[in-house]
C-alpha cells in the first residue's frame, strides 16, 4: 500500500470513530477535519476554525498551515498576525477576529464595543454565498413569512432555519406585529463603509421597522467608538425562537440594529 493510500485510510477510520482527525500529510502538515466537538483541540487546531468546519460541513473544509482549505484546491488564512483596533476588526476581519468577541445570549444590555458578529471575513462568506449578486441570486429560494414570501439563500440551510423560526412565532401570535413588512436580500455595502452587508448574501432578515431601533437613530452623527444610549423594544421571546435556529441578533450588538438577525451557526455551536 502506497503513503497515500494508507494516509487516507487512517483519516477515514479516525472520522468514522468520531475522533477528531490529527494526522500528518506525506509533507508532515497536519490537517484537520470537522467533528462533533467543536472545542476539541491540542492545541495545533484553534478552537474557532473548527466552529466554522462545524457550523457549515456542506463545504467539507479542513485546516491546515493557518488556513481553512477546501476541496477546490482554494484556501481562506485563519489569522493574518496583525493587530487591529475595533474598528480595523469589521473592515477587514480575519476568521479569528470574527471570534475575537462571544455572542452574549444572557445580558439585556451589551457592554461597551461587544459586537460579536458584526464583523465578518469577506473572503468566507462570498466563497460560500456568492461573489456577485447574480451568483447568489442563484440561491435564493421564497420563505413563507407572515403574508409575504421572502427571498433566502438555501446554501447552509438558512432557508429551511428560518422557515422553522417563521413556524415557531406562529404559535406566539401576539408577536406578529413585530414581524411584518420585512426585508431580506439586498446587495449593497454597509452603511458608510466599504464591506459587505450580511444582506447581500441572503443570510439576513430585518423585521417590522415600526419597532426597531438602530444606533445611529438614537444617537445621531454618533461614531463607532462613541458612547452609546441603548434601547430596544423587541421582546426577547422573539429573539430566543430565532437564536434557536442558528440566527443572531443586532440587539444584542453594542451598536445596537434590533430589527436584524443573521444566521450564524458558528456562534451556536457549543
């Protein structure tokens, strides 16, 4: 039996035992692939590459030499080794940076900068949704939402979660109001910068503005590291259904969009 033959086999046999794979290539590079513990490590795997490999397994990646690689031969650096300040971290955000902040599911009131999510690597998520509009107008499928059908990307299965979150609030129908006149994909920058909204991918849902409240409303010519008065009028009972299926929410951001959720599985893969 040939090295790579025998590289493969003891590969599959780990995966199939549920192991979390740590083996060496023909040239001595370990390779890792996702498991069911997204923080298993010895240390050679960052704990949030394999919430990424966990969270989206459809693209089969593995990690390997400070980058996550997939099957196509291309390959995303996890850590470019720079130091950022916060506002560097949402402009050009590494895969590290994404989790350089936890998505706090227990606190009313974000603290100061706490952002999680926010920040996203471009490179990741129009290799996975699309780099152009058209290429992930291509995805989209129509999700029934309270008398409307909204367009949502199918990759990852972020139609079929939201499709169980507009399930679940049907049964919470004094909550309606809140979910009406929503919006979902539109291909455009974020407001007054020059990365990618989470909207352009078709991974995110905006609902009834009436009840919403976003940052720069309230605190008006504010900047991004300004003090911040906070105020949010959606309940969390909303908020809970769609955290369960995968999706965040602006509300809990220190520069705060409580009408936004986003799914993001990688937070939610504990």
């Amino acid at each position: 039996m040939n090295k790579r033959v025998l590289f493969t086999s003891i590969i599959t046999l780990l995966m199939l035992n549920g192991l979390t794979v740590s083996a060496q290539n023909q040239e001595g590079a370990h390779i890792w692939s996702p498991t069911s513990n997204p923080t298993q490590t010895d240390g050679s795997l960052p704990a949030a590459a394999q919430r990424v490999m966990d969270a989206y397994p459809a693209f089969k990646m593995t990690y390997r030499d400070n980058a996550l690689h997939f099957e196509d031969g291309t390959k995303i650096i996890y850590d470019d080794g720079r130091e950022k300040s916060f506002e560097e971290k949402l402009d050009d955000c590494d895969i590290e940076d994404m989790f350089s902040m936890d998505y706090d599911r227990t606190s009313t009131v974000p603290g100061y900068l706490e952002d999680c999510g926010r920040g996203r690597n471009e490179e990741l998520f129009k290799k996975m949704y699309g780099r152009t509009e058209g290429e992930v107008r291509k995805n989209l499928v129509s999700v029934n939402w309270f008398g409307q059908k909204i367009p949502f990307t199918k990759v990852n299965g972020a139609a079929e979660q939201l499709g169980k979150v507009a399930a679940e609030l049907a049964k919470l129908p004094q909550y309606r109001k809140y979910l009406t006149n929503a919006s979902t994909f539109y291909w455009r920058k974020v407001r007054g910068a020059n990365r990618q909204s989470a909207h352009s991918y078709g991974i995110a849902i905006d609902i009834n503005t009436t009840y919403s409240n976003y940052w720069l409303w309230s605190n008006p010519n504010s900047s991004e590291t300004d003090t911040l008065k906070y105020v949010n009028r959606i309940p969390l009972e909303v908020v809970e259904v769609f955290e369960k299926y995968g999706f965040i929410w602006g509300g809990r951001w220190y520069h705060y969009d409580t009408m936004h959720f986003e799914y993001r599985p990688e937070f939610f893969m504990d």
